[in-house]
C-alpha cells in the first residue's frame, strides 16, 4: 500500500514499514465512531494501556491530538501523540505520530459484502535504543497488538451496534 515515507533524522532508525489488514462485520458507517472516540481504545484494545485527547481538534476532528501508552507484547511501553491530518469519514485517515515513534500513519475502509476491509499502513522511525535492538522482532509485536485490537474491535462492535 503506497504511503508517506518517513525520513529518518540524525540518531533515528532506518523506517518501520508496518501493515495490518482488519476486517469487521459492520459496515465503514458504523465502524467510524468507534475508531475516532480514541479515549474508550483502552476499552476493548489489549494493547492500549491509556489514551487521552490533548488537543480538541476542528468540528470535523482535523487536528484532533491523542496521547496514546502503547503496551507491547514484549514487555515495554511506548508513548505517542498522534494526530489526525486528514479524513475522508468514514473511509480514510492520515495520522501523525510522534514521541517515541515519529512518523505517519493511514487507514483506509472499504465496505464488502460481509463487513469492511481496514488497511492499517504506519510508517516510523525511533530514536530509542531499545527499539532498534528489538528490530528483528519488531514486526511480529506489531502484528501481535494489531491483531488484539482487530479481535476487541470485532467484540465492541458485536456488543453496541
């Protein structure tokens, strides 16, 4: 999935190209709310430790800023502010995220015939050690909270259509 490419800076790792595919069996429509009230993430994604809105954003969200505590699988925690940049709703984002990733990140929905279809592509640099000696397992961490946020998106939708 083509996106933004992050530049790595002076003591940044070389990107992280991570892609999720998510499917639900909802529609984009009714998905949408969900995934923009990023304070409840915590609710029903595992891998979401706390989130927060620290930047309210303009009435249709652009702006809108979240700090979010990611846990991984592996035992560490990472702090973000991501920032919604652009919005097609119910069907597309840009983000940007920054803290101890930086870079972009985009989801993309398309309605099928039993659900919809959710493209998740990030594109992230770091300037934490750990993280860069971590790399080679990196990817399958990612997948790991990924696929915990698909399974307690697909629960949440099942309890409050």
């Amino acid at each position: 999935m083509p996106h933004a490419h992050t530049v790595p800076g002076p003591g940044e790792s070389a990107p992280f190209h991570l892609v999720s595919v998510w499917t639900v069996p909802t529609t984009a429509e009714l998905t949408w709310p969900v995934l923009v009230d990023v304070v409840r993430w915590p609710s029903w994604w595992p891998g979401i430790a706390s989130a927060r809105v620290v930047r309210p954003g303009s009435a249709d969200g652009l702006g809108r800023c979240a700090a979010l505590v990611v846990r991984s699988v592996l035992g560490y925690r990472l702090a973000l502010q991501v920032e919604l940049t652009g919005a097609a709703a119910p069907y597309r984002t840009s983000l940007t995220v920054r803290g101890d990733l930086r870079g972009t990140g985009t989801w993309t929905a398309q309605d099928q015939r039993n659900g919809t279809r959710m493209t998740i592509v990030w594109c992230v640099v770091t300037e934490r050690r750990l993280l860069r000696v971590l790399r080679p397992v990196a990817r399958w961490a990612h997948g790991r909270t990924m696929a915990a946020g698909q399974a307690g998106l697909r629960r949440r939708l099942a309890r409050f259509p």
